[in-house]
C-alpha cells in the first residue's frame, strides 16, 4: 500500500536523488522493494574438487582428496559458505562436485536442510566407467522453484553438461530450464582450435536445451531457460558469441544485459571482473550466466540482443560476484560465485486484475496516476 510506503526507511542513495517529491520517491523505492522480492536469484559456483586440486608433497604431486586432513576442513567450510551465504539464492549451480561419499556427506549435513540436490557424474576414459567428479544443482527447498528432474549430456569426451528442469511453486507453475556448463579448459597449443572447442560444448548444451523448450510447448506463461557455469573464456569468447548469435540461440549475457537496462553500458560484452585464479597463475573473468524466455509456442521471446521479452516489466535486476579470496592455501575455492537477479512478472488479464485486486493496491510498474 502507497500509503504506508512513509514508514519504510530510504537508503542514502535514494535521498540523494531530486525527485518531484516524496510521493514519487518512495513509490520508486517500494517499486525495487518489489521486484527485489519477487525476482529469481541463479548462482553458478566452481567449488574446486579435491581431485582437481594440487597440494604441497615431499614426493611426487598429490592432490588434495589423497589428504583428508587437508579436504575435510576446506569442504566443511565450503558447505558452511554455501549454507549460510549463497542461502538467498532460489538456485545454485555448482561445477566440479566431487562424488567421494565423506565429502557428500559433509556438504548435505550443512545444506540439506536449506536445498534440495540433484548431481549429475562425468563418463570415465573407459566407457561404463565414471570420473570422481561431475556437477551438482542445488534447489532451495522454500525458494521460488521446485525441482522436478535432471538429465546428463555428453559435450565431449569425459565432459558433461547438466539439464535440470524444474517449476516455478506460485499458482503459474511456470517451467524454468537451467542447463549447468564447465566448458573445457583453454590449455592446447593452438587457442583458436581450444575456442571452438568450448563453443561447441556450449552449442551442444544449448541445442539440447531448445529441444526441451519445444517439448514445453504449450505450457502456459512460456518459460525460462538460464546457461550458467565455468565458461573457461570471458564474454568476449566464441562460445559466449555462440549463445547471444540472433541467427542460432539467442541468449543474453545477464551482465551485459543489466549494465545496458541501467544505462551503465553504451553496449558490447560487459563482465563482472575477476572471478577465478587459474592454476597458471591468470586471474580471469570466466563464471557467466545467460538467459532467454521462451514464449508458449517454444520460439524465444526477446525484443532486443540485451534485452529479456516477456511480459512488461522484465529484466535483469542484478547480475555480480560475491568478492572472496581465490588465491593461497586458506581458500574455499578458486572462483568466486556470480548471481544473477531476474525480474519475471506473469502475464495477468485486465478481467482477472480487476475481478481479484482491491482498488488500493497499485503494481509498481503501473503508473498510479492512471489507474
């Protein structure tokens, strides 16, 4: 209710600003209040397993799931940090889970409480062999979504992406699809042969992810697909330049999207910053999240390269990283987790609005002054 919005403090950002007066100043703030509390929170997370990770040794080199010593304490802390930091986020995207059953174990004693979990194991070099690692989404069991099911897709050789679907739990019961990447690593000696390599990891995962919207055809509202992950690349990279491509897939980089919607950008690829430190010593900007809405009929409902379609008033609320150390023996992990906030209203008749709503409460992307 406007009425009571005078009760509500303002941030000092807020009182900086001229506004026509104070009617208008807190009906913008009770506006962001709203969309903040509505909107949908992804994070992507490289949590660094064990069986990745090299440690100091007298002999040859070890890595770090050869230690307990050294991995029960990290992967205590890391559940902790996930449980009680990332706790906001409706989904959380996590890249590189280690499948050792202590390690599980731990994690779920910290979060299993909080998030519903479904993982995903990489195919081993022989086939009907697994790898120790593979990827895991976490589902925040009193968040927006529930989910439903996940489905492994082989990008390569020993390499995975993840298909998690899942719907929205408000009476809409809107689809939303998350596709959870790790492309691989940038590491051969020719760097253009290593790019396409990526992009087509990512083309594959992004097919597949078209194919499960067409199969939602129908579904009334449209619905959400979000590509997330440990890109291995910036946003500049081929398999970014892939996924935004109007010809093929026509997603958006969440980034770019929201420095474009909050007129920080004059367009292009826009990143978060540092967000991993590779074991070469590079500190890279690579963990990226994409987006697009598919409409009823499963065509992609986008008006603009940096701009989600859909109902009025949808957008990227919020795209950044959460800062941590990356670097040194302390660490949780080398990658810093990047979220992404998005605004997506459902679509409401005008006879359904004025048969349900009372004549005091006015949606915050609709001029009060009109009503």
């Amino acid at each position: 209710r406007i009425e009571n919005a005078s009760s509500i403090p303002l941030p000092n950002t807020m009182k900086r600003i001229r506004y026509k007066n104070e009617t208008s100043r807190r009906f913008l703030f009770v506006a962001c209040i709203f969309n903040a509390a509505n909107a949908l929170s992804i994070t992507t997370f490289n949590i660094l397993a064990a069986v990745h990770r090299s440690v100091p040794t007298t002999g040859e080199a070890a890595r770090e799931s050869e230690r307990r010593d050294l991995w029960l304490p990290r992967a205590e802390a890391l559940a902790q940090f996930v449980a009680e930091e990332l706790s906001f986020s409706d989904v959380v995207l996590l890249q590189e889970w280690w499948f050792g059953q202590e390690f599980q174990q731990v994690f779920d004693h910290y979060t299993s409480g909080i998030f519903d979990r479904i993982a995903e194991q990489r195919p081993g070099p022989v086939p009907g062999t697994l790898r120790e690692d593979g990827m895991a989404v976490l589902v925040k069991k009193k968040g927006k979504l529930k989910l439903l099911d996940s489905a492994k897709v082989q990008t390569g050789p020993q390499r995975i992406a993840q298909v998690v679907r899942c719907q929205e739990r408000s009476d809409s019961k809107r689809p939303v699809v998350l596709g959870n990447t790790h492309l691989s690593f940038p590491g051969g000696p020719d760097p253009v042969v290593m790019a396409r390599r990526q992009a087509y990891e990512a083309h594959i995962l992004a097919r597949t992810l078209s194919k499960t919207g067409r199969q939602l055809a129908g579904a009334e509202g449209g619905h959400l697909q979000i590509l997330a992950g440990d890109f291995n690349s910036n946003s500049c990279g081929l398999a970014s330049a892939a996924l935004e491509s109007t010809r093929h897939y026509n997603f958006i980089n969440c980034m770019s999207a929201h420095a474009e919607q909050n007129l920080n950008s004059i367009g292009g690829s826009v990143g978060v910053g540092v967000t991993h430190r590779t074991h070469r010593g590079e500190e890279v900007s690579v963990d990226q999240i994409f987006a697009r809405l598919m409409n009823e009929d499963g065509s992609v409902s986008k008006t603009s390269l940096r701009r989600l379609g859909g109902p009025a008033g949808t957008h990227v609320v919020d795209c950044c990283k959460r800062p941590m150390q990356i670097e040194g023996e302390g660490i949780l992990s080398d990658h810093m987790p990047v979220t992404a906030t998005l605004y997506w209203p459902t679509t409401i008749s005008r006879e359904k609005q004025n048969s349900s709503s009372t004549g005091d409460i006015c949606h915050p992307l609709e001029s009060p002054w009109n009503t």
